[in-house]
C-alpha cells in the first residue's frame, strides 16, 4: 500500500496497513537537511530537497509545502522581518494595515505573480513530480484569522473583534478570498490542503462561532469545491471550539497537546481524522523512544479510528532521530484491526 493510498482510506474510514503517518516537519527537515531555515522558507528549491531527504530517512507518509505564516503577507507588501535560523514574520511594530482606513486601498495579491506564494507553487510543482502520486503532498494557506493577525498585527486584530466587529469581518472576507485563491493555484499539484487558523485558539466560543467560523466555513468549502481534502490545523487549545468546528466537515483536525484528544473525538464525530495529541517538547524533544511510543499509545486510544500518527504541532528542530524513529516505528507497527 503506497502512502497515498494509506492516507486516502484513513480519510474515509477503511482498512489500512499500519497506520498513517504525518508528522509537520519544517525546522526538523531543514535541520536534517543541514540549511539553515531561513533559506528553506526563501527558497522552493531547498524545500524540496529537505522535505524529500527526511520523508525518505524516515519514512514519512506525506511531504508539506508548510513552511511559515507570511508568505500571503509579504505578497501583500507587509514589512517582513528575515531570520537566518527561524521563521520569518510580521514586523511588529510596522503592519501593513495600521488603520482600519487602509484595507479599502489592500488588493488582492496574484499567487502566481513571482513573489512568496509563488515559491510555495514551485514548490509544489517539484514535490508532485517526485511523489510520482505514490506520496501525498500536503499544501498549505493560511486560516482566514491567522492571515488577518499578519496583515493588521495580533494585538489589533483581537482587538478589533470587539471594538468593531463589522469591520473585522471585512478583513476576514478579504483573507478568505486570498487564501482560496492561493489554494487554487496549488491545488493541480497536492492531495491534500492543510489550513492553518492558530490564532483562533485564543478566541472564546461566541466570538469564534459568530465571526470566524463562516469565513472558515467558506474557505474549507471552497477548497473542497477543488477536489480536496481539508486538514485543519489550529495550534493550542482548542476545546472550546470543537463544537464550531464539528460543523465544518473537515476531513482531518490536528489536536495540540493543549487540548483534549478524547473530547474531540465525541463532539467531532467518527469520520473526522484526528492526528496528535503528543506533546513535541516533553516527549519528542525531551523524551526517550519508549516514553515516544507509550505517548501515542495512548493518543491512539484517546482518538480511535480514524487516526493519524504525529504530534500535536511540528516535530522540534532538535527533536532526537531516534524519538523520530520511534513515533514511525509505532505507526508501522500499528495496524487499526478494522
């Protein structure tokens, strides 16, 4: 069974091998690949050989085009600060929509224009030429909060969902039609479109269901419309939310290790994919390859079928090879019994 083929029939639910695994690798890939990152997320071209070198080290079911959160930004024309070994951001103290006036004067950028999202085509180009369809390629944009925080600063932004929630909405729609429009432009050359919304988890339960959530809703739905699947992604804890999203029909929800696993298996149902919880630091970091293994077991039997092996956000920079054997050597191992 190709790797492909393993994460389609987890995606709906039938019999596999062993079960799938895909782990977020961006700062681990560059490591192993010995670039320094900021070169990584600058350059399609060495994206590419890091995420080939570490799925082919250790056997990982997917290759990502995930990389940093400011590639839409940047296209945008926000100020980005560059780091030699990190990823890049927003200049803090110098957003591109410093007043609510200027977003009527923000267009939309082309993704196909040369610049950041570019890259990430290119990027995806290569990867699918060398998956050759037998390993999935995960393609990646921003959530609509998450592209928002870039363009308008974190701070801001939360703010702004209080004190002028009608206008928070207009950037939010803004960034979903972005973000769809990156989405198509990758679409051609992926299996699977992760949407990455972190900001959302600090978002309590009315705020995010009545402001977020449809453009969220909106965008899973367009990147359907494309012929894929969608794997959301929202770092931290997102319990409260789960009930919102459980209304999204995702087919994949990585679960940080801030939230409860076995909680979102109840409220968002037996179809949805469920990948994490283990904890990057404390056990892939800092732990040993038993205490890896003993950890998604018990992921494993917090989550139930269908499940994907990885942790709750990316795999450390630093995080030991042989911690990184163990979580693949466990999903080998680990065949659902359907």
């Amino acid at each position: 069974m190709t790797a492909a083929e393993r994460m389609t029939r987890t995606l709906n639910g039938a019999s596999v091998d062993h079960l799938c695994a895909q782990p977020i690798t961006m700062t681990f890939a560059a490591r192993h690949a010995g670039v320094p990152y900021g070169l990584y997320c600058r350059d399609w071209r060495v994206l590419v050989r890091a995420q080939t070198l570490v799925a082919a080290r250790f056997g990982i079911d997917m290759l990502s085009l995930c990389s940093d959160p400011v590639r839409e930004a940047a296209d945008c024309g926000a100020p980005i600060v560059w780091f030699e070994d990190q990823p890049p951001s927003h200049h803090p103290d110098s957003v591109l929509l410093a007043e609510r006036a200027d977003l009527a004067h923000l267009r939309l950028p082309d993704p196909l224009g040369g610049g950041r999202m570019h890259d990430r085509v290119l990027a995806a180009q290569a990867l699918k030429e060398i998956s050759a369809g037998e390993v999935p390629v995960l393609g990646w944009i921003e959530g609509p909060l998450a592209a928002a925080a870039q363009l308008r600063g974190l701070h801001n932004v939360l703010l702004d969902l209080v004190d002028d929630p009608a206008w928070a909405g207009e950037l939010l729609d803004f960034t979903c039609e972005m973000e769809l429009a990156f989405a198509a432009a990758q679409a051609p050359y992926v299996d699977i479109m992760g949407i990455g919304d972190a900001a959302c988890s600090l978002l309590g339960p009315a705020v995010y269901e009545e402001v977020i959530l449809p453009r969220q809703a909106r965008l899973v739905g367009g990147v359907q419309a494309l012929g894929l699947p969608v794997r959301l992604h929202i770092c931290g804890r997102t319990d409260q939310l789960f009930p919102g999203i459980s209304t999204l029909g995702v087919e994949m929800m990585d679960v940080d290790a801030a939230a409860d696993l076995s909680l979102a298996r109840r409220t968002l149902g037996p179809r949805v994919a469920l990948l994490g919880n283990c904890d990057p630091v404390s056990v892939l970091l800092e732990g040993t390859p038993s205490a890896v293994r003993a950890a998604f077991e018990q992921c494993w039997s917090d989550a139930g079928w269908p499940f994907v092996v990885g942790p709750g956000c990316e795999v450390p920079p630093d995080a030991p090879a042989e911690n990184v054997q163990a979580m693949m050597d466990f999903a080998r191992q680990t065949a659902p019994g359907l």
